[in-house]
C-alpha cells in the first residue's frame, strides 16, 4: 500500500511540475489556414449587445449571453470586450418577435403555442469598417411549446430553447464568414 501511495504522489507531482493540460485548462486549438495556425490579433472579436426591434423584453439580453457563450464554447475566436482592439465587430438584432396559438380547444383556450424569432446579423472589420458577406444575414428560428399538453414548458423555457439554437447559427455564420475573408473558402 506504501508503494502505490508513493507512485501516484510522484505520477501527480510529475503531472503538475510539467503543468499538463489536464490541470491548466488549454485554451482550445486556433483555427488553421493551410496548415498554418491564424494569428491571435486577427481572432480578435468584439460583440456588440444584441438589439431588440420587437415587443418581446429580455429576450435579446438572454440571446446576447448565449452568443457569447457559444463563440467562446467553440474557441475559433478571442473575444474582448474593448471596441478598439477587435479585429472584427459582430452586431446584431432582434427584428422579428411572434408567438402564434397552434392548437385551440373548443373554448378557444390556447392549448400549444409557436414562436418565431428572426435575428439578424451583420460581421464587420475592425479597421476598415466594411462589411463581411454572409450566407445569411437573417437567422429565423421556430419553437413549439404547451403549458398542458405534452412535455409542459413555459414560454421562456421555449424562448431559452430557441435562442440557444439561434446563438449556435449566429456563431457558425459568423465563423464562416470570418474563415472565408481569410481564406477565401470555407471550411
């Protein structure tokens, strides 16, 4: 028992004295371009606060977090929050907001309801100002949600559902983009 005490104390001692990854937390691997890694100052992305063009409060505070979550989820860029550092700018906004009633009963009642978010989106470089092209400019998103029927959510429950997959499609657009202005393809 004394010697498996004293291997594993050296093993861990070892792990620490060489400051492995398991322990440090590597940062995520930086995109490539023909082999060659992307330079930091040119992964640098400053995001905007997502506006809200639409009836619907809080929902464009909660996207803007997600957005955010994600990019950094998915490490392909460097955020910073000071405007004048970033290589590129993300803006965007909310500009469609609707929840419909699918399902009625007889009482006219809503028994399951849809929401439809369209967010827009728009990526521009930090010094020059122009404006990068995009697949899509517009990400729409769709949700369906019952308090009665079914799975039982609320309707932030669906918003958090759907604003969690327009987060996803904002950062994958804006990835795209990003890659293709360096690159000049996609990858």
């Amino acid at each position: 028992i004394c010697m498996i005490s004293r291997l594993v104390i050296l093993v861990i001692s070892q792990l620490l004295f060489f400051q492995c990854s398991l322990f440090q937390g590597e940062p995520g691997r930086p995109p490539k371009i023909n082999g060659v890694p992307i330079a930091d100052n040119t992964r640098l992305l400053y995001i905007q606060n997502v506006r809200n063009n639409t009836y619907s409060a809080g929902v464009h505070t909660r996207l803007t977090q997600m957005v955010m979550e994600e990019i950094e989820r998915r490490g392909r860029f460097i955020t910073t929050r000071d405007k004048t550092k970033a290589a590129y700018r993300l803006y965007s906004e909310i500009v469609h907001y609707q929840k419909v009633g699918d399902l009625m009963d007889l009482a006219d009642q809503q028994l399951s309801s849809e929401l439809f978010v369209v967010a827009r989106l728009e990526l521009v470089e930090g010094i020059s100002g122009k404006k990068l092209p995009l697949e899509r400019n517009e990400i729409p998103g769709r949700a369906h949600f019952s308090t009665q029927l079914g799975y039982r959510e609320s309707e932030e429950e669906a918003q958090n559902r759907l604003l969690r997959v327009i987060a996803l499609r904002i950062a994958e657009e804006t990835e795209r983009a990003w890659y293709f202005s360096l690159s000049g393809r996609v990858d």
